[in-house]
C-alpha cells in the first residue's frame, strides 16, 4: 500500500512539474502579447490539471505522513525537513489560489499581459516566481533524504527563501525586457490604466 501512495505522489509532482515548465514555456514565447484562442485553452486545460494534482500530492502526503507516524510515532514528526516541506507546499497552494484568481486572468486578457497596469504585471510575474520555485523545491525536498533529521527547518527556509529571491530578479528582468519590446501604445495605455487605478 504504501509503494502505490509513494507512486501516486510521484506522479503528482512529476505532472505538475511538466505542465509548469510547459506553461512557462509558452507564456515567455508570448513576450507578453495577447494569446490565441488555443494557447489559452491550453493553459485552462494545463490549470486545471494541476490543481488536481495538487489535491493528489496532499491527499498521498497526508497519507504517508500517516503512515511514517504509525511506523514510527515518537521520532516521525520530530523530522524538521518535513515541516520545512509542508511549509513550501502550503505557500505553493496559497499562491496557487492567487495564480487562478488574479494572475491567470491578467495573463489571458483580450489585449495582452502587458496591456495591464504595471503594479499588476508585477504581481503576476512575482507569483509566477514562487510558483516555479515552490513546485521544484517541494520535489527537490521529497527526494533529499540525506536531509532527513540532519538539517534545521530554519536552514531550509533559508535555502528556499534565497531561491525565490533569485527568482524574483530573473521575473523582474524578463519582465523588463518584455517591456522594452512592447510597442509604444502598449506602454501608455499600461500607464494609462495605472494612472487611472489610483486616482
């Protein structure tokens, strides 16, 4: 039972981590222009995908937790890479809610991600980031069992916010050079509509 929860589990994750590089694939190919009507099928389909995934990779999670715990009860949980890994899913789920709510509607909208205002396209790009990062860490830590009881939480935390950090100046600097290839239309009505928000 639980090489077929492992399975599961692995299975998840590898899915949810094709479908993302796919999707970052094709959202960086865009350069920020607006999609056609199959990328954005494309994404939906990819969307919702892996937020079931995202429900196995708990569901399994739980389980082994469950069982680890059973197998072992007084010195399980005391495995602080654990705690560290719920932490990083947990922020990957939160995110992923702001990523369906807010982000992927910015992202296929009718004129473009760089029709936006400029404070929006830089949430996007920041949730993209920890998604990314949030999705290859969470993987990276199911197969470092050398880390297993050896290693602080505070130590991965660490490691993973120092991740997110880079992957927030590599956002920032492609989403600069989107910038700089938008035409000049796009570039005042993005003003434009940030000016208009906050008056």
């Amino acid at each position: 039972m639980k090489t077929l929860i492992v399975y599961a589990h692995l299975l998840a994750a590898c899915v949810a981590i094709g479908l993302l590089l796919m999707q970052d694939l094709a959202l960086a190919k865009s350069r920020g222009k607006a999609l056609p009507a199959a990328a954005i099928k494309d994404l939906t389909k990819a969307a919702d995908i892996m937020f079931i995934a995202l429900i196995v990779l708990w569901m399994s999670g739980l389980a082994l937790v469950l069982l680890g715990y059973l197998e072992n009860p007084q010195q399980y949980l005391m495995n602080e890479k654990l705690w560290a890994k719920f932490t990083v899913v947990s922020v990957l789920t939160i995110n992923g809610i702001a990523l369906h709510y807010f982000s992927f509607p910015r992202v296929i909208c009718a004129r473009g991600f760089l029709s936006i205002p400029g404070f929006e396209q830089i949430l996007v790009a920041l949730t993209g980031a920890i998604s990314s990062v949030s999705w290859l860490f969470a993987c990276y830590l199911g197969i470092a069992r050398p880390w297993n009881y050896t290693v602080d939480y505070s130590y991965v935390m660490f490691i993973y916010v120092g991740l997110i950090t880079c992957a927030f100046i590599v956002a920032g600097e492609i989403l600069r050079s989107m910038r700089r290839d938008e035409p000049p239309l796009l570039t005042e009505q993005a003003s434009l509509n940030s000016s208009q928000k906050f008056e």
